[in-house]
C-alpha cells in the first residue's frame, strides 16, 4: 500500500511547478485559437472552392456525354451509305421549303395569306389615314432571307409602315395596333429601349464615321443596325429612326420620338448642331462626354462597391463562427458543468439566436433593404433625407459632392460651347442627375435667369456646392468664358474624385480588417475565459 501511495504522489508531483500549469493553460488557449481558425478556413475552402468544383465537374459531366454523343454521330455518318437523294436538314429549309413540307406551318402560311390580303385591303380606306402623333404598330413580315420575322415600329399611319417595309425588303403580312401593344411598347413603357453607355459610345463613333467616309445619316443608322441586331429592342429603336428619316424629320426629333432609348443631352446636342450644320464635330464631343461620364461612374461604383464586399464578407465569417463553431464549445461548458456568464453569455446567446432564426434574419434584412430601395426610388421626401444624410458624411459626402459637380461642369460646359440656351441647358441639367438638392439648385438658377439675374446666385453660400466652384462660375460670368470655365471645374473636380476615391481604398481596408479582427477577437475571448475557469477548478 505505501508504494502505491509513494507511485501516486510521484505522478501528481509536476503539479506542484505552477510553471507547468501555465504552460498547459496557454497550450489549451493555443489549440482553441487554431481551431477556430481551421474552422473558419475550412468553410471558406468549401464556398469558393469546392462549390465552383463542384459544379465544374457536374457540367465537365455534361459536356463528355455530349461530345460521346457527337462523336458517334460523327462515326455514324462516316460508314458508307447506299446512294439515295439527299434530303434537305429543317435547319437548312428556308420558309417556303419549310411551308410545303410541314402541314402546321401550311396552314399558317395560309392564315398569314389571308392576313396579307385583308391589310392590303384595309391599306387602301382606313389604313392610309394619318395620325397628328406616331402610335406603336406591330407587323409581321417576311425578311430578304426568307425568315418569317416580328417587330415593332412607330408611324404615322399602316400604309407609311408598309410602304417603308417593302422598301426594306420585306413582304409584310401583317400590321396591328391596339392598347395592349401601346401599353407594353409605347414611350412610357417599363419595356422602352435604353441604350447602355458602351453601345452608346459605339453607336456615337460608328455614326460619326460613317458621315465623315460620305454615307448619307439614313444608310448610316442602317449599317448600325445590321451591327447591334442582336437586341431586339435595339433593332425597333433603330428601324424607328431610319423611318422617320425617310419620312422627312430632322435628327433629333428621330431620336426623340424614341422615348427614353436615348440620352435627353444627346437630343439637345443634335438639335443645336442641326442648326449649326455640325453633326460630325458633336457626335464626336458627345462621345467623348460620356466615355468621361463612364469612367466617373465606374470610379463611384469601385469607391462603394470595395467597402460593400469586404463588410459581407467580414459579416459572412462571424456569422460562421457564431453559427458552426461556437456550439461545439458550448457542448464542451455544458459537459464540465462549467458556470457561462458575462460576455461568454452574450456570445452564446447569440450564437443560439442565429442558430434557430438564420433564415428569419436574412428574410427580414432583405424585406428592409427591398423597402428602403422602393422609398428612395418612389418617395421623394425620403430620398431627399437619405441624399442629404449621405451627403454629411465625412467621406462619403465628398465622393458624392464632387462627382455631381464634375457631371454638372462637364455637361453645362458641352451645352454652351454647342450654343444650347441658358434656360434649355438648365432644365437638361436637372433631368440628368438623381439628386434632388442638385436638382432644386438647377430650378432656382432658371428662376434667377427668367428674372434676370445672375446663374451664380444660386450657388452662393450652399452647402453642397464648394467655394471653389462658386468662385469659378462667378469668374466664367465675369469675363465672358462660361463654357471655358466650366470646363477647368469639371477637370478639376474629376481630378479630386479620382484622388479621395484611391485615398479611400487605401484607407478602409485596414480599417475593415481591424474590424473583423476586434470582432473575431471579442469572440474568442468570450470562448476562452470559461477555460480558464474550468483550469482553476481543475488545481483545486
């Protein structure tokens, strides 16, 4: 019995150096740090690793089988055949080989037939009959390849809309107007055309060199046409402008008879060089406008996009370790009977929360952004108060500032050089930004205009717009060069977005990073100071 009891006191004599139990302390503290950060790594793998393999192999899957099946095909085809007539693909039919050989399609063919007769009769009493303002009519026609093909085009009347098809090479079977096409294509439609500034920009310098080379402007949008048909909203936009062209209307009121296709500035520009006789020079300044518009954009969507993803992410990798590694130690304290107090129950309490209403607080932080999304967009007053609090941030409200002033300078600088008037160049102005303080200030500068004041009067002492631009605008009516002037504050205001834009990603990502890291921090704190409490309860 005494050597037993010698045996067990010599086991339980490195207890006595509290060095060693320090050491195990901290090793403990070590593994659970390393724990949670292969936890955290190894949900990150799975999201951007082995979800796009994943998916990889599964179309790689797809894709084998299809080239097995093609290369049986192909096989297949390759033994020798007995010597029949070869007999035409559907693919390769045209349409009146497709008519004689399908009974369905003869008795469209037939339908369509009867179609064609009626319009033409009609094209003959009512059909000729031209309306004060174009409506939508919707044809049906078959195209110089033979392809049976359905559009929509604006006109005065059926027969100008027949007449300009046939002269396209169409035979037309069909042309119908009703509310339901003016509702779903018409000039205020939610369906209504917009060209996107890249095809802007190509549509802009594709136009003006085709007229430089000598191509007349209807035989230019033609070509443009042929090149950018592969959206049909497109195709009926520009087969719009090419018939109001023939029709005898100017270039701009083309354009604008196409609702919001079109940029308004764009309009102005165009109707002001009609005047001038200087389309080519303005298609090119105008395409230069916005290839600078773009690249200001651009610029605002990096400066708020940056700070958006690294938050998500940050927001995504505490939710992690809230929801898939904080339980198993919550396992582990309820094992060893361990007391959770304080920040651990916190933690904890969180932890269980999101355990059992995850999918409750995403439905709920989607329904808030969806119905702060409809009140900036639908109510004004709340936008106002959103623009303005975005606008007294510290950063925020400069990047914001100085990319509407470097908008507004840029463009009220082309609309003077192209001898677009004061009151015209103000009403454009407030029709393209989106913000309502720009906005008010553009209305209370034609107020002062149509009472024969000056444009700075309205810029003085506010608070959105920068001594620096005021004292400019004020220098440009001074000395006669508005244009001018209002061209250096645009240079210079895109010069100060560029410069607080990169001072701005420089400077949030380490303060996102020490977010997270404070965040992780707290968390793993919480986690540890149990464990403590367990290693004290352990030496007594």
């Amino acid at each position: 019995m005494e050597d037993v009891a010698n045996e067990a006191n010599n086991k339980l004599k490195p207890l006595k150096y509290p060095g060693l139990g320090l050491f195990m302390t901290f090793k403990i503290i070590f593994e659970i740090i390393v724990y949670i950060i292969q936890c955290t790594w190894r949900g990150v793998l799975f999201v951007f690793k082995d979800i796009p393999i994943m998916i990889w192999q599964r179309l790689s899957g797809k894709v084998d089988e299809a080239y097995r099946g093609t290369q049986a095909a192909l096989q297949k085809e390759a033994k020798p055949k007995e010597a029949t007539a070869p007999k035409k693909s559907v693919l390769n039919m045209d349409l009146n080989d497709l008519l004689k050989n399908t009974s369905f399609m003869k008795k469209k063919f037939e339908k369509l037939e009867k179609e064609k007769v009626k319009l033409l009769e009609e094209l003959q009493g009512p059909g000729k009959i031209r309306s004060k303002e174009a409506k939508v009519y919707k044809f049906t026609a078959k195209n110089k390849e033979g392809k049976l093909e359905t559009g929509i085009i604006s006109g005065l009347s059926k027969l100008d809309i027949n007449t300009f098809l046939v002269q396209d090479g169409y035979d037309v079977y069909k042309i119908e107007n009703n509310q339901y096409i003016d509702f779903l294509y018409g000039q205020k439609s939610i369906l209504a055309p917009k060209l996107k500034t890249k095809d802007l920009l190509f549509w802009l310098t594709q136009l003006s060199t085709y007229l430089k080379s000598g191509i007349t402007l209807a035989e230019s949008i033609r070509i443009l046409n042929l090149q950018m048909n592969k959206k049909p909203t497109y195709k009926r936009a520009f087969q719009s402008v090419i018939y109001e062209l023939t029709m005898g209307e100017p270039f701009s009121a083309a354009l604008e008879k196409q609702g919001t296709m079109f940029p308004p500035l764009l309009i102005n520009m165009i109707k002001a060089a009609e005047a001038t006789g200087e389309l080519q020079e303005t298609l090119d300044d105008m395409a230069n406008y916005y290839e600078e518009i773009d690249r200001t954009h651009k610029q605002m969507v990096s400066a708020m996009s940056y700070p958006t993803v690294i938050m998500i992410f940050s927001l995504a990798v505490i939710t992690f370790i809230l929801v898939w590694v904080i339980p198993d130690f919550l396992e582990i304290y309820e094992s060893a009977g361990a007391q959770i107090q304080g920040l651990t129950a916190v933690v904890i309490s969180v932890s269980v929360f999101l355990q059992n209403n995850l999918a409750t607080v995403l439905l709920v932080i989607i329904l808030i952004i969806t119905i702060l999304v409809i009140c900036y967009k639908k109510i004004k007053a709340f936008r106002v108060k959103a623009q303005i609090l975005g606008m007294k941030l510290p950063v925020i409200g400069d990047i914001i500032i100085y990319n509407e002033m470097a908008i507004f300078s840029k463009t009220f600088s082309s609309l003077l050089r192209n001898n677009v008037f004061i009151t015209e160049s103000i009403d454009i102005l407030s029709k393209i930004t989106n913000n309502e303080i720009y906005k008010e200030i553009m209305y209370n500068t034609i107020n002062n205009v149509v009472n024969g004041e000056k444009i700075s009067l309205a810029f003085k002492d506010h608070w959105a717009v920068p001594d620096v631009a005021y004292y400019m605008i004020v220098t440009g009516e001074s000395t006669g060069q508005l244009a001018e002037m209002m061209g250096k504050v645009s240079t210079y205001y895109q010069e100060m977005h560029r410069n607080i834009i990169n001072n701005m990603k420089s400077f949030v990502e380490p303060i996102l990073i020490c977010f997270l890291a404070v965040i992780v921090g707290v968390i793993i704190i919480s986690v540890i100071v149990p464990m403590f409490e367990l290693m004290s309860q352990i030496k007594q």
